[in-house]
C-alpha cells in the first residue's frame, strides 16, 4: 500500500515538473504575446470573434479523424519518413537582392510561403522565415539547398505582410533582425502584439480585420485589402486569439492576391466577384493531409481556387522547403502541373531565389484591348 501510494506521488510530481517546465518554455520571447489593452477590445468589437476566438466563415473542424492532435503530432515525428524528404539538394538560386534594380517588377520566392515582391518600386515581404520555422530547432528542419538566405541580406522593406502568427509564416528570429529595415507591418487583428512585445514601434504596425481596406502611402497608389482565409492561428497552446487572413494588394503595377494558408471555401469565389481583375495570385499548395482537409487546400481544389479567383497568373507556394505533411516533398509541383493542364492555369513555375520577371504582366495588362465588334 505504501509502495502504491509512493509511485502515486512519484507520478504526481513527474507531471508537476513536467507542467513548470512547459510553462517556463512557453513564456520564452518566440512565442510571442497574446492581446491586451486596447487591442484586445478592439478585437472584441470584431465580427470574427466570438465566444472568446476569431472564426472562420463556416464551421471548420481542425482535425477530421478521430486520432486526435497528439497522435497527428506522434505521426509527424515518428512515421516513415521516406519521401517526405528530398535525396538531394533542391535547385535553389542565390541572388544579391539589394542589387535588384529599382525599375524591376518581379518576385523571389524563398520556399514554402516566404517571398519578396518588388512593384513599383516598393519592396514587399510575405511571411519571411530565415532562421526558425518551428518552436525548437529539431522540429521543422529545412530541406538540403534551400537555407539559401538570411534576414540581413534582405533589402530594405517598404511592406512587411504576416498572414497569421503560424511559426512557419511568421519567425520570430527573423522579424526581430529585420526590425531596423522595415517601414511597415501589415497584419491581421492581434498579430501586432507579437511585434510591439519584440520591440517594434506600435506606429509602423497596421493590424487588420476581414473586409478592411487601408492605403499604403500619401497619394493612395498602394491599397491593401484584408481578406478572409479557412485556417486558425496561435503559436502556444491557446489557439485563434489572433485573427489569420489572405491580402489583396493593388499597385500601380500589378494586382496581387496574398493567400496565406487555408482550406476550401466560398470566399474564393467571393473575392473573385468583388476584384475582378487579378492579375497574380499567389496561393497554397503543399503540407495537406486529409485529416486536416478544411485549413489547408486540398489538390482537387487548387485549380478551382484559381478558376474562382479569376487570376490570370497564378504562383504555388507553401512547399518545397518543409515537410510538414505525409505527402512526398515534390508532389505538389506535380499538383500545380496538373492543376495547369486541367483548369487552363496561367501557371509561374518559381525556382528558389531566382527572380521572377513580372513585366510581361504588367504590359499585357496595359495592352490596349481590341474593340469588340457588334
């Protein structure tokens, strides 16, 4: 009876440690911060928050099997990894991105969701992830041939755009480094609490909600419209306190539809509707699963997206640098292939680090149209 009440407590105190432990390594600075103060009210006052979370459009159950978060997460690291993983390096350039010339309108795309669009002359950074896409270093290791870049050799960035507070989209490392060089932050509602607690001035932060709209500078040349996304969001254990999102960003040069993560569902059509006109979308294609089938986008829909979006030129992101889901590393190139074939996609094959020359676009997009005739 005394060795049964021991090992009790012996239990007891083992689960104890482990609790203080987990607390002390979550309140580490990468894991950020969740709202207070002001911005939390104003998050109350948000049509997608409700019962104390952001929501999305239409129920969206984030597991789909009865396995549950913890055997998803025992599978992720302990289960065959073959394939999941490129034999050799993945072809990658490395390019002097402060050489770029100011005149260039193109994109770098860095793997997985990160790249930089230059347009206008503006420099625009979509979720940089340089350093650390995963809490510990272990978890999340980048594939051979794509830690190509590093955030001092970014240029300076007029527009920083975080989709969601993921630690795949949104690295503390690298945004801390990238403090001195950025003008301004846009982001969804509650992800600025994360840059003003890691030391970046509240003024240069634009947070915001779905269906908001906000110029970007003096004479209103650069628009960026925050739009729904299918996701959830949350770097802890406390999930969809901050909000996630896709953008719209339209410039003097070109219109630029920012997917960010998310499954299928109706806002694709929706924003097709409202934005008649876009001319790149850059959308995911990679790390899904069908247990997890309504936050990240399936294949079968990757070429519907598009078709709803009505872009006439279309970039695949959110693969070939992380493995985060059972798929083999290259079967979303395939997926994009297919998708092109099937649906008619204007389709930009990006090869890492090599940029991409977006002028062809914007000519053919202030081509005068033919006449119709009656």
């Amino acid at each position: 009876m005394k060795r049964t009440g021991m090992t009790a407590w012996i239990m007891i105190g083992a689960a104890a440690a482990l609790a203080v432990a987990a607390l002390v390594w979550s309140i580490r600075p990468g894991f950020g911060r969740l709202p207070r103060g002001e911005r939390l009210e104003r998050i109350r006052q948000s049509p997608n928050f409700r019962d104390g979370k952001f929501r999305n459009r239409h129920f969206t159950a984030l597991m789909t099997s009865d396995r549950g978060r913890l055997r998803a997460m025992w599978d992720f690291l302990f289960a065959d990894r073959t394939g999941r993983v490129p034999e050799s390096p993945v072809p990658a350039l490395k390019t002097d991105l402060k050489q770029l010339s100011p005149t260039f309108d193109g994109l770098v795309w860095f793997g997985h969701s990160s790249y930089l669009l230059q347009l206008y002359g503006k420099r625009i950074l979509v979720d940089p992830v340089f350093c650390q896409a995963a809490p510990v270093s272990f978890l999340n290791r980048a594939f051979p041939g794509t830690e190509l870049y590093k955030p001092e050799e970014m240029p300076a960035i007029d527009y920083l755009i975080i989709t969601h507070d993921h630690w795949d989209h949104l690295d503390y490392r690298t945004v801390v480094a990238l403090k001195e060089r950025v003008h301004a932050v846009i982001c969804p509602l509650g992800v600025g609490e994360h840059f003003e607690y890691w030391g970046y001035d509240p003024h240069v932060i634009r947070e915001m909600d779905w269906q908001e709209t906000a110029p970007l500078d003096a004479d209103s040349a650069f628009v960026v419209h925050c739009l729904p996304a299918r996701h959830f969001s949350g770097r802890g254990l406390r999930q969809d306190r901050t909000l996630w999102a896709s953008f719209l960003l339209q410039t003097p040069s070109l219109t630029v539809y920012i997917g960010g993560d998310g499954g299928y569902d109706t806002h694709f059509a929706e924003i097709g509707r409202t934005f008649p006109r876009i001319d790149l979308a850059l959308v995911e294609n990679g790390q899904y699963d069908e247990q997890w089938r309504y936050i990240h986008l399936m294949p079968r829909y990757l070429g519907r997206a598009c078709r709803e979006l009505k872009a006439r030129y279309v970039v695949t992101v959110h693969h070939s640098k992380y493995a985060l889901a059972r798929h083999r590393w290259d079967e979303p190139l395939e997926n994009e292939a297919e998708a092109a074939r099937r649906d008619s996609l204007r389709l930009i094959v990006a090869r890492i680090g090599q940029p991409v020359d977006l002028q062809p676009i914007v000519a053919s997009r202030e081509a005068p149209q033919p006449a119709v005739k009656n």
